[in-house]
C-alpha cells in the first residue's frame, strides 16, 4: 500500500515539477486520484502527516530571530496585510479564524523558491521569511486555541522550558554533522510535540517552541538544513492524506471560484504595504510577488477547525484552492526579476521619494575593480586584489555579510546583482573589471548583459560551477570564467608538486 501511495505521488509530483509548479501540488493531485480509484488514509499515513507538520514547525522555531521579528516592516506590513486580507476573506468566509489563515502566505513554497533562486539572505528574503515566520506564530496560536483539550495541572512547568536551552544546546554541539544530528532534531522536534500534547496543548506549539530553543545556536541552521529532506517526505503523507480524506466530493466550486480571484489582491495589498512602508519598487514588488499565494497552514488550521466541528467549508475546498493558488503563484515567484524589468517604469511612478532602507549605490569611489557577491569566493577575490594594489568594492544583498566585510575595513555595499536599477544608475568609469562572485547563474547571466547593454569596456570575470553553465555565460558577455571546484584541486596539485619538490631538494641535500 505505503510503495503505491510513494509512486503516485512521485509521479505527480514529478509531472508537476517539470510544468514549473511544486510538487506538493502534484502530491495534493496523488491524494484526490487514490481517493477516487478507492484508497482511503490510514493510521499510519496519519502518523507521517503528523510528524510533517511538527518537523515544518520545528523548523519555523529554528529561525526564530527577535531581531527580524522586531523589524517594523515585518510587524507592519505582514500585521497589517493579515488584518486587511483577513477582513476581505471575512466576506467570502464567515469564519474567523479561517479568513485569517487564508491571509498566510506558503512558507514551504516561498522557502523553496528562495532556497533555489539563492534569495534566502537578499533583503527582500529576509522580509518576506520574516512575515512568513510571523504569519506562522499566528498560525500556531489559532491551532493551540482551536486543538487545546483540557489543559493539565503539569503545565505549569512548561514556564522553566527556557531552563532547557542549556542542556539542548549542550547535546547538540555532540551530535555531530550527519545521521545523528538528523536523529536529534527529529527527536527534539516530536519530543516538543508530545510534551505538549500530555499537558493538553497544541502539539504544533510544542513544535514550534522547541525548535525557538535552539533558535541563533551556531549548528541551528546546519540542522535545519540536515532536517529539510526529511521534513519534505513526512510533508508528502500531508498533502496525500489531505486529498484521500474526502477527495473533490463536496468542492463548492463556487467559492473555490471566488476565494481564487481573491488571492490575486495578494500581492497588490503586499505592494501597496511595502511602498507605504518606505521601501523601494522593485522590493516591494519581488517581495509581494512571492507572497501572493495561500499557505499550506489555511489546510492545517481547516483540519483543526474541522476536528472541532466549526469548519465552515469541506477540507476539499481548501486543499484545491491551496493547490492552484501555488501553481499560479510558483511561476510567477520564479520569473519576478524579469516582470519587474516590464514593469519598472509604471512601478516606479509609485515609489515613494526619499532615501529608502534599501537603497542601492550610484557611485564607487574611485574603485577600480568590482566584486559582486562577497562570499568566500568573493571575499578572497576582494582580499587579493586589495593586497595587489588595486581599489576593490564589494556588493552584496546580505546585510549580514556586508556587517561582517565593514567590520574587517573593506568597502562594501548593499545591491542585488539581479536588479535593473543597480546597473542603470551604477557609475562604471574607472572600473577595469567586474568579477560576479554569486552562486545563482540567473543572476550572473543578468548582471552580464546588463553590464554589456551599459557598453562596459572593461574585463567580466564569472564563477561557474557546472560546464553546460560556460556557452551561457560567454553568450551573456563575461570574457574570463573560474571553475572552483575543478580549479582548486588544479590548484592543489600544483602545491603538492611544489611540496614534493622542497621535499626532495631538502632531502638531497641532508644526502
């Protein structure tokens, strides 16, 4: 039973995928197929569906950050559109709690298409995980209101949870770098959910307060990253048994109808919110366009709406307004960069004026090379060509990076390779090179031509990973390619040969 759930959804999931939509909206498609050919959920798929979602709240724990919380974009903006769309949902659905988590966005669709577009750290990633991370906690705290049962005396002790922090932290610095770090965090993760459970709370919150434990420790992230493949699978018994509960029996098309065009005024709302709240066009705009999609959390609190009998729709309803919303969405979010460029002169009509948060350089000081993308490539291009004599500057979209480059004394600057405006306005006199450190080749194809449609005279250095990446990039107008991985072994050979060289030489000599 359990190789043919795996198969479907596999295939449709692949189907999908190759059609530019995620796969979870090929799983959600494998659910309502089993249904319909006679498979019904078990225990056993409701168990792998339950650990996804602790494992997806453990993860939203795990980056936790107060700082990005307290960001007043992320509590104005995403407060703000989640009262706003949440009161447009209200006249659709008269349900409360239900016109709320319609106004959450997907965290496990918008974290993927960052993760593959290499936005996750860019300003406009961190804003939107940001809101995502808010709109989850809200999402949780709607679940522990509505999944509660009779809350234990025992849960008194919940309040010296932080007095474990310690000891966590203690036992995941020894965990190691693979199956047991994957085991502890899978451990930690079911541990929150069940503790919770005992005492009559929200097995998610539980979730969601163990990974906060750990939030900001130095292997967090690793063990969010280890835990990522493992989340995905349990998320698939999710969407399957989401679809074999009920199948499309009961769809009301009618709403589905109307709560689908309602989704397309996500990503204006999030638009207008963004400009109001100072930030540049192209921001608000890639931010918002990533945003504009229902979340796999309006499913969750549907179930737990429906476990408490005030449900006012079928689940079905919701679990295919869910699937098409992302498949809309999904494409859209992936060609952002472009649409912007279409609509750059009526967006920036609407810009406000002033110096933004987000503001990108106009000039480069006298700077005679420049490094795009200020990684560990980057950065060791910048430190060669600074101890060479020449006058380096750095740019990069993570503020986190730029913060740790100044505090070294290098210039650095925020700017996003991928945005039109940065090349337009750049002053490239004087510049003698440009070297695009980034990891993401749609990023480096941009940059490139946007730099030749500048009529840059000068050397375009770029880092390719993979050779089907060099005929693309030489056609996108960069003169000088690196190929890091091959290269630094090239590299490595030729120490070991000198190695061996002084080796024999010394050797000699004592004969």
């Amino acid at each position: 039973m359990e190789a043919l759930w795996v198969g479907v959804a596999f295939a449709l999931g692949l189907v999908a995928s190759r059609q530019g939509v995620p796969p979870l909206v090929g799983y959600l498609g494998a659910g309502f197929l089993l249904h319909g050919l006679g498979f019904r959920e078990t225990a056993f798929l409701a168990q792998a569906a339950e650990i996804g979602v602790l494992l997806l709240l453990f993860s939203v724990g795990l980056k936790l950050r107060l700082r990005d919380l307290l960001d007043p974009r992320v509590l104005g903006v995403g407060g703000a559109h989640l009262l706003l769309f949440g009161l447009l949902a209200f006249l659709l659905v008269p349900n409360p709690p239900l016109a709320l988590a319609l106004a959450f966005s997907s965290t496990v669709l918008v974290a993927k298409l960052l993760e593959d577009k290499k936005e996750l750290t860019t300003y406009h990633g961190r804003l939107a995980i940001g809101i995502l991370i808010l709109q989850d906690l809200v999402a949780v705290g709607l679940l522990g209101l509505y999944g509660a049962k009779e809350l234990s005396p025992w849960a008194v002790f919940l309040l010296f949870l932080p007095l474990l922090r310690f000891g966590v932290s203690w036992l995941l610095e020894r965990s190691g770098h693979e199956e047991l770090l994957v085991l502890f965090g899978l451990g930690v993760a079911l541990l929150g959910g069940e503790g919770f459970r005992q005492v009559g709370l929200s097995p998610e919150l539980g979730a969601l307060l163990a990974g906060a434990l750990l939030a900001g420790h130095p292997k967090g992230a690793e063990m969010g990253r280890a835990l990522w493949s493992l989340k995905e699978a349990f998320l698939v018994a999710f969407f399957l048994e989401i679809g074999m509960r009920q199948g499309l029996k009961g769809v009301d098309l009618s709403l589905l109808g109307g709560l689908l065009l309602l989704s397309l005024l996500k990503t204006p709302l999030f638009l207008g919110l963004f400009l109001l709240s100072g930030l540049r066009a192209r921001t608000a705009f890639v931010a918002g366009l990533y945003l504009g999609n229902y979340s796999e959390f309006a499913l969750i609190v549907g179930m737990a709406l429906e476990r408490a009998g005030v449900l006012p729709t079928g689940l079905p309803t919701l679990a295919l307004l869910v699937a098409l919303s992302m498949a809309l969405s999904a494409p859209l979010a992936r060609f952002s960069h472009t649409l912007y460029k279409r609509l750059e002169p009526f967006l920036l009509r609407l810009e406000r004026q002033g110096r933004h948060p987000d503001q990108e350089p106009e000039r480069l000081d006298g700077a005679t090379a420049l490094v795009v993308g200020m990684g560990r490539t980057g950065g060791a291009v910048y430190k060669v060509l600074e101890a060479k004599g020449e006058r380096p500057f750095g740019l990069d979209a993570d503020p986190e990076k730029l913060e740790r480059h100044r505090a070294k004394g290098r210039r650095v600057l925020y700017g996003d390779a991928e945005d039109p405006e940065l090349w337009e306005r750049l002053d490239l006199s004087g510049l003698k090179a440009v070297v695009l450190a980034l990891p993401d080749l749609e990023a480096k194809l941009l940059a490139a031509r946007w730099l030749k449609e500048r009529g840059f005279s000068g050397l375009v250095a770029a880092t390719s990973f993979h050779l089907e990446e060099d005929p693309l990039l030489k056609a996108a107008g960069v003169d000088l390619l690196f190929h890091p991985f091959r290269e630094a072994g090239e590299r490595l050979a030729e120490r070991v040969l000198e190695a061996m060289a002084i080796m024999g030489e010394v050797s000699h000599g004592r004969s």
